[in-house]
C-alpha cells in the first residue's frame, strides 16, 4: 500500500496563503494567534483567525455553496499552483480515476449558526436561503471540491473529529490499493464557528491566551481555522519532478476505548497508533527524526501523549507540536501536519512552538522550543480527536 | 472487489433484527409497520450509557447484533461508521443554545455532536482498540462505507464490519433535510469464503458520470421503497432483499452524483 508520492500541495493557516508564506513563519517562529474578534464572541480567547475570508467570493457558479467553510476550501485551493496541478490531473488520470478522500468536524455548520438565528419567529422555520447539503452538511465539502475541481470518482468525507483529515490519508491509500482510483485528492477544512468556541468552553479546554504546548502554565488550546489539499499518487505515476519528492511511507490508525473527549491517561491508544504507523512503513523508532505532535496544549493530552512518545522513542528524537504556530485547526490538523512535514523535509527546517516559554518538567519526551536548520529525512505526524480517534503518518524524503 | 458477508444486523421500521426483517425481505412476511426498536447499550458504564444518545444507541445495536450472529468478539473487529446526517436531535439543541444568551453550551451535547460519536461509544462499550473511521457521502453514505469497508478489508486482509445509520432531524432541520425514519444496518465482511459466510458481493467499478444512469433497483412494498429512497442507510434494501432471498443478482445502488453502482450478490456455494 505504500509508499504513495505527496506531490502537489496548497495550504492555508492562520500563519500565512501558500507553502512560502507558512516555511517563512515556521522559520522564523511566528504565531498566528490573536485575541478572537469574531463578531459576537464574548469568549476571553485567542484564535488562529484567517480575515481573508470575510471577503472571499465564490465563482458566482457555485453560489449555492457558500459558507465560511467552503471559502476557506478555496482560499487554500488557490494557493502553490493547485487548481493547475489538480487539471493535470484530471487530464492525465481520468476524472473518474480521481478519488476525494477530505475531512472535516463542522464543515459549513456556521451557515445553520446563521440561519437559526434568522429564524421565523411565528413558524420557527429557517430562512429559505439556507442550504443545508451545500453547507452544513459533513458531506458539503467533496460536493463543492467535485464542482470545482470536476473529479468524479469515490469520494467521502471522513469526520472524526481531530483525526479527520490524518484518517483520510488512510482511506484514500486503501482505495488506490484496491484500484478504485489511481490518484487522490487528500485534504481538507475545518473553519470557525460558535460550535467550536463555545463546545470547547463548555469542557473548560479552551486556553487563556494562545495555547502552550508542553509549557508548564499550558491551559489549553486556542482554535485556529486552516485548509490544505495534497494531490496522492502510485510513487509509478509521475517520480521525476523535483517537487513530488516527498513519500506517505506508513499510516498506523487506533481507537482509545476510553472516553468520548479526555485521551487515555496513559496514551496507550496513541502508543498503539505510532507502532502500527512504524510497522506499516517497515521502520524503526530510530529512524524518525522528529515528531511533529498532536500537542494541543491541554494539560491531560500533551500529558499522555508525552508518555506514548516517550514509551517508543525515549529522549533520542526530536519532538515538537506547531499548535502555536496555527492554533489547533480541528478536522484540519491532520492535513496542516503532513503538509507542514513534508515542508519540514524538503527545506531541512524543524519547526519550533513560538508560545511555549518554560517547559513542563514532568513530560519526558525531547520536545524543541526554537526552530532548527537540519536536514530532516523521516517525520511522523500525530492526529488525535474526540470519540479516541488515532491516527499517525509517517513522511520521508526521497 | 469481492467481498464475503459473515452476518447482518438491521433495525427499521417494521424491520428489527435479521431475523424479522429476512422474512419481510424475502417476502415470507408482509411488512407491518412498527417503530424502530432502539434499546440502551448495556454494555457501557452506566454514566456513558445515560450520555448515549438514540442514534448512538441504534447504530451500536445493530453492530453489535451483526457481531453476536457472527460470533466474533467486537474488541478485535475494525469498524466503518457511514451517516449522512449522524445526530440531528444533538445538532438541532446546539445550534438553538447559541442562539441565546448566555450561549450555555452542554459540554455532554458537544462531544455527542461530532460525526464519530456512535464510533466513540462503541470502542468505549467493546474495548475495542481497532482502527475505526466514521464518513460521510449524503445520500450515497451507505455505498461509500460498503466500498471503504471492503477496499479496507480487502488490502488489510482483516475483518471489518460497516455500520450505517440515519435518523430524521427535528424540525426545523427537518424541512432542509428531510430523511424518513430510523434506520441502521451492520455487515460483517471479511476478505475470504468460510462455511459461516451467508454469500458474497462483487461489487463494480465505480460508475461515472457520463453514461446514461440507470435507475436505481426499488423496493417492491410502497413503505419499504418509501424509507429506501427517503433514508440514505436505507438505500441498502435491494441488497438485503436479495441476501433475504438467497438469490443470486444484481441491484443497482446509488452513487454519488445521480450515478449507479452495480453489486452483484452471490449466495454461498453459488459463486
């Protein structure tokens, strides 16, 4: 099933429009968190807010789609030659040989915040301007991506909460094994919205002031708002291209069997993912050279994620969590993650955590504040979510 | 891709559990309309058993009646969630709370919110630690988990049992998207013929959108063609009928787009 090229990529985070824009934060240790100005949000938090998309317009053909959601979909599709790279190949595949394979937790459900709030105070029923399967709907952003891109093979929108779009490499890997597609498109968004500030007031895990991971004042995380899409392909297809020099070498998947929304206290859940993620890629704990991890900056997950990091890779490898770079970007951080590994990779660049100040002495494993030049062959990336989701990537060069 | 059925749980309308709904599928029974039966899921600890919403409780029940006919324990099985719409009822609370003020969130209502919370409670209630994903098509939500369960099965070379699941949503969701009734189906499907396996599934390439589409195979009995076109979990029921029957054949599902997929069904010992 593996290895599968990571070709094409587009991204975008509270830290910048483009792969250039987030290696030049990641170089040079920007966060994109600032005091949420989200109009009506009476929350003391900070967020990784994107303001471009206040703006943003659709093509007017694809009217009917729009939502904060769907914009920011776009807005990421725009960026690093996407939208050529994904013709080519629709060109060279076949657009029905083409699988999307997204994810998302709340996808457009912004859209129906807004419609209950403009409902008919007589028959309480939503305004007629509210489209519930080209916005609020889990499954809205493979319809718009199938409208905008013109693909049309399988596709899904895989929704496990944080481990979305990690977990929809997975599924797309499986389809091209079983020849259902030859190329993928892999990615997706997660956007903000009262759902997520207020849910994760609700369970107290929201932080005050941007989120620290793995400091010893950590309080929680901050949210942040991000997309970004990779184009999967057999490494058969097309090899030669500087650009598609970055592998899926392995995906390890686990469930917690422990609680809807704390993390196994011991990780044992996310040990089980990192091991599986190994075996898949035929690789030894030693031969990772960073970690890029789930680290959202709640005190019981960095806690037990720390202890599954620490079980499999002791105080050797270098291990560090870019929440204060984009905020926690939810559904998106599984495609943020790989896309910031294989940016990790190609430019010899191991990201740092700008908000965090003083560590915890307690987490063992070898995490790094300051970002580093070195050159990077191996990263695996950590995706956890609600409902015990796991899931682990592990990216190489060539 | 070919894939072998080991056992079905099914709860809908007038359809609780194999055994009843094979009759009614067949033919042998006629259909009475009953509601749903929808039981609270003993196995979980008496805090998450309360906290389990109906759709929770329906999706893992079926799963794990498939798994108890099957007789293979849940803890070691992978598992694929497919729902168009998950918990409504849960959304429809949400969504009215941030209408007001203060926005007093319940952080139990948020968790049951996400997508994956019937995933969630069922590795919380089997102990199972085995990869599941919860995914979403809308309408084609029951093809896509059969098409991943497979495709999973297949290159994994392990067992998985998909779980599909739809309820209605309340008002006024329920007039952007109406689906009709409660309905749930698990199949446990594994890569390689054994004397348990009820028969198998070819299941063929995908369709595209070129073509002219062939409509999909309906239901016979008015009700049953009613909940298969009006509940995305439903649109399995030509299939079922056909496992129901013994008979081997092909039926036509829906893909995505106004597009069909073709599955053939082979009873055991025939293919």
């Amino acid at each position: 099933m593996f290895p599968l090229t990571l070709g094409h990529a587009c991204i975008v985070s509270a830290i910048g429009e483009g792969q250039a824009a987030t290696v030049s934060a990641l170089r040079a240790g920007t966060s994109g968190l600032a005091p949420c100005r989200l109009q009506s949000v009476d929350l003391p938090i900070w967020v990784g807010e994107i303001p471009a998309l206040d703006d943003l317009r659709l093509d007017p053909q694809f009217a009917g789609f729009d939502c904060r959601n769907n914009r920011l979909a776009e807005l990421a599709l725009r960026q690093d030659g996407f939208l050529a790279a994904a013709s080519a190949a629709v060109a060279r595949h076949g657009a029905d040989r083409i699988g999307l394979f997204l994810g998302t937790s709340t996808s457009g459900i912004q859209q129906a915040e807004h419609a209950y709030r403009a409902r008919d105070r007589l028959t309480g029923e939503l305004p007629g301007w509210f489209d519930y399967a080209r916005t609020q709907s889990t499954y809205s952003l493979a319809r718009y991506l199938r409208a905008r891109l013109g693909v049309v093979g399988p596709s899904m929108v895989v929704s496990c909460a944080c481990a979305s779009t990690a977990k929809a490499f997975a599924n797309a890997a499986r389809m091209i094994a079983a020849g259902r597609c030859d190329a993928a498109i892999v990615g997706g968004a997660d956007s903000l919205c009262l759902t997520t500030l207020y849910g994760f007031q609700s369970l107290q895990l929201n932080a005050e002031g941007p989120c620290r991971p793995f400091d010893i004042a950590r309080s929680g995380i901050s949210i942040g708002e991000a997309a970004g899409f990779v184009l999967l392909e057999n490494p058969s297809t097309d090899w030669t291209s500087a650009e598609l020099d970055v592998r899926i070498l392995g995906i390890g998947e686990s469930n917690d069997a422990h609680h809807m929304s704390s993390p196994h206290p011991e990780g044992a859940g996310a040990l089980l993912a990192m091991q599986r993620a190994l075996a898949a890629a035929g690789l030894r704990a030693d031969e990772i050279d960073y970690v890029n991890l789930h680290g959202t900056a709640t005190r019981a997950g960095d806690d037990a994620e720390d202890r599954a990091v620490f079980a499999l890779f002791g105080d050797r490898t270098h291990v560090g969590s870019t929440k204060g770079h984009t905020g926690h970007t939810l559904g998106a951080a599984g495609i943020v993650e790989a896309i910031i590994a294989m940016l990790s990779i190609r430019h010899g660049l191991r990201p740092g955590s700008p908000c965090t100040q003083r560590l915890d002495p307690s987490l063992r494993s070898r995490y790094a504040i300051a970002p580093t030049a070195t050159p990077i062959a191996r990263v695996m990336s950590n995706s956890f979510g609600f409902g015990g989701n796991n899931c682990s990537l592990i990216l190489g060069g060539r | 891709m070919r894939i072998f059925i080991e056992a079905v749980g099914i709860a809908g309308p007038g359809l609780n559990g194999w055994r009843e709904a094979r009759a009614v599928l067949s033919g042998a029974a006629s259909h009475v309309h009953a509601d749903t039966t929808i039981a609270p899921i003993l196995l979980l600890p008496p805090a998450e058993r309360r906290r389990a919403g109906a759709v929770v409780r329906l999706a893992v029940g079926v799963g794990l009646d498939a798994l108890a006919e099957a007789g293979r324990p849940a803890a070691e099985m992978a598992t694929v969630f497919a729902s168009s719409g998950s918990d409504g009822e849960t959304i429809h609370q949400m969504l009215s709370v941030l209408t007001t003020d203060p926005r007093a969130m319940s952080p139990t209502r948020f968790h049951n919110s996400v997508h994956n919370a019937p995933s969630g409670y069922w590795a919380v209630a089997t102990g199972s630690r085995e990869p599941s994903t919860s995914l979403c098509a809308f309408d084609d939500s029951f093809l896509a988990g059969l098409v991943d369960a497979t495709a999973q099965s297949i290159t994994e070379a392990r067992p998985v049992t998909l779980i599909a699941y739809d309820m209605p949503y309340p008002p006024p969701l329920h007039q952007s998207r109406p689906i009709v009734g409660a309905f749930a189906v698990a199949l446990v499907l594994v890569a390689n013929d054994h004397a348990r396996t009820i028969g198998c599934l070819d299941i063929g390439a995908p369709g595209n959108d070129r073509s002219d589409h062939p409509t999909p195979t309906p239901m016979s009995v008015p009700a049953l063609e009613h909940l298969r076109a009006g509940n995305p979990a439903a649109r399995c029921l030509p299939l079922l009928a056909r496992m129901a029957r013994g008979e081997a054949g092909h039926v036509l599902l829906n893909g995505a787009a106004g597009s069909t997929l073709d599955i053939h069904f082979s009873p055991r010992g025939t293919s």
